[in-house]
C-alpha cells in the first residue's frame, strides 16, 4: 500500500495546480464577474447592441449566442475599437462571421493589440453562403505573463475601401482563482447583462477533492498499521513435530479378580523413567510377547519410580 501514497500525493498536487487558475467567461455586454468593468466601445455611436438594433443588417439568432446578445459595427471609412481590460495569463475572444456576400457586408478584417502592441490581425471573405459561423474563435493568447493587461480590437484598416463587419459575442480569460474568489459577486443594472462564472463550483469541488484525499490517505495509514500489528502477533514459534518418549514400557497384568482389570487388553502401557532404556533382550521379549502374556520381573525390579512419570518431564515443542 505503501506505493499508492506518492500517487495520491501527485493526484492532490496536479489537482491543486489545476485549481490555481479559472477560466472566467465575459459577456460583450455585461461586466467582468471578478473585476466589474465592461467592455469599452469607440466610438460609442458606432456600435450597435445587436438585440436591440433594427437597422444592422445582420439579423442573428439570439438563441445561438452567449448570454443572447452580441455587439454589431461596420467598417466604411471610420474605423472602431473595442478596449478590453483583464488580469490574467490567458485570453480568447469570439465573435459571429458572416458567409453573406450579397446584402450583407461579410468582409472581416480585424487588428489585434495587447498592452499597445500589434499582436496579430484576421482577415477573411465570405465563402457565398447564406449562413452565420457562431462561436468562431476570432483571437487566442495563452502565454501572456501574469498581470493586468488591455486588450483591443480594431475593425478595418486605413486606406482600404472594403467594409469589414464585426459582429462580438464574449471573451474568456484565466485568471488566478484566488483572485477570482476574493472578487464580490456583481450584478448588472439598466441594459447590460452579467453571467456569474463557475468559480464557487470550482472552489465546492478543491474542497471535496480535498476531503477524499484525505480520507483515502488516512485509510491507507489505518491499513497499514493494522496489518503490522497483526503480523506482529502471528510470529509465533514453529510447530515441531511430536516424538514418542523413550521410558514406555509394559506393566504386568493385573490378575482377573482385581477391580477394574481387562484380561481382553492384557498388559497396558506405563512411564519409564526418563533416560533409562531398554535391554536387547527385553526389546526382543516385548516384541515377541503374545497378547495376554506376563512379564517377567525376575530380571528386574520395578519400583513406584519406574512406574510414576518424572516430575522434571521434558517438555515437547
């Protein structure tokens, strides 16, 4: 059992460095769930609230978008930004593209900044489709340092001529989860609209991760100690195997009207004593005796010591 702990081990610490940073969801027109701020759109009269918005000529279904609503612009001969300010590692941004090639601008052409910097740029025509591509990933950045960071998006570039349509749904960035833990729960008012992110989730479950782990690692330690103790008792001697004693020998036969005589067992067995033994010949006349026959006594005499066990008997393991 004792090779299962360092997995255990390295199975809380990966679950712990998982648990280190959050993906925290932001919706174009709600605020950010651990700092409160909203996206910043310029020019503001530029950009249209796409649920509300019954000029856009890009009429999506709401049903197919984050939290339903979406930030709609086009690019003619001015261009427009959108600023967003995060702390993190990480950051994704997406967005609606349009295959529309007839009444719909459908051009995208985007430049991307992080931190003032020029950090990638999109470009692409419809395909001719009469359909919306939703949930396009339109940027991804994971390896940013940590720390607090703009991030802007430019519709249009100068001096080209084509429209360029965006259409902004949410972003995502990761963050760490203390931070995100600390921040208090906000809630939007007038028209924006807010998306509370999973982090108490995330928390309810390092807990409970937590808990097993620990309840795994004391029961391994129960098991543990509890088979070297009874390992410990179970040491006992060997079991040696059992020899007969040397000091048997065969007692008279007492006479029939004796009390308690059997003359169909004839002689019965009785302790020698401890380190005598026998002589050839007795061994011979022991052997070769009949059932029922009498020993003779006259080559020997028996005493009550000869008939009594030792009191230092050995003792047979």
């Amino acid at each position: 059992m004792a090779r299962f702990v360092p997995l255990l081990v390295l199975s809380w610490l990966s679950l712990t460095a998982a648990g280190g940073s959050v993906n925290v969801t932001w919706d174009d027109g709600g605020l950010d769930p651990v700092s409160g701020a909203t996206w910043t759109y310029m020019p503001a009269d530029q950009w249209d609230f796409g649920p509300t918005c019954t000029a856009c000529s890009a009429k999506l279904d709401a049903t197919l978008l984050h939290n339903k609503t979406w930030h709609d612009a086009t690019y003619q001969d001015s261009l427009q930004h959108v600023q967003i300010d995060f702390v993190g590692t990480a950051f994704y941004l997406y967005g609606v593209l349009s295959d529309f090639n007839d009444t719909i601008s459908s051009i995208a052409n985007y430049s991307y900044f992080m931190d003032g910097d020029l950090v990638g740029t999109f470009t692409r025509s419809p395909s001719g489709q009469p359909i919306f591509l939703y949930d396009f990933l339109l940027y991804a950045n994971s390896s940013m340092p940590n720390g607090s960071h703009q991030f802007s998006v430019q519709n249009g570039k100068p001096g080209d001529s084509r429209p360029s349509l965006v259409l902004l749904d949410y972003a995502i960035y990761s963050t760490d989860a203390s931070l995100a833990a600390s921040a208090n729960a906000t809630i939007s008012t007038g028209p924006l609209e807010t998306r509370r992110t999973h982090i108490q989730y995330i928390i309810i479950a390092s807990v409970i991760s937590f808990a097993v782990f620990m309840v795994a690692l004391v029961g391994i330690t129960y098991h543990r100690r509890r088979r070297h103790r009874f390992h410990s008792r179970g040491q006992y001697d060997p079991v040696h195997p059992v020899a007969f004693p040397d000091y048997w020998e065969d007692l008279p036969k007492t006479p029939s009207s004796a009390k308690g005589s059997n003359e169909k067992f004839g002689t019965r067995p009785a302790f020698r004593q401890h380190g005598s033994s026998l002589s050839d010949a007795e061994a011979t006349d022991h052997l070769l005796r009949p059932v029922g026959s009498v020993v003779s006594t006259s080559s020997r005499s028996t005493s009550q010591t000869d008939m009594t066990p030792p009191v230092s008997a050995k003792t047979w393991q």
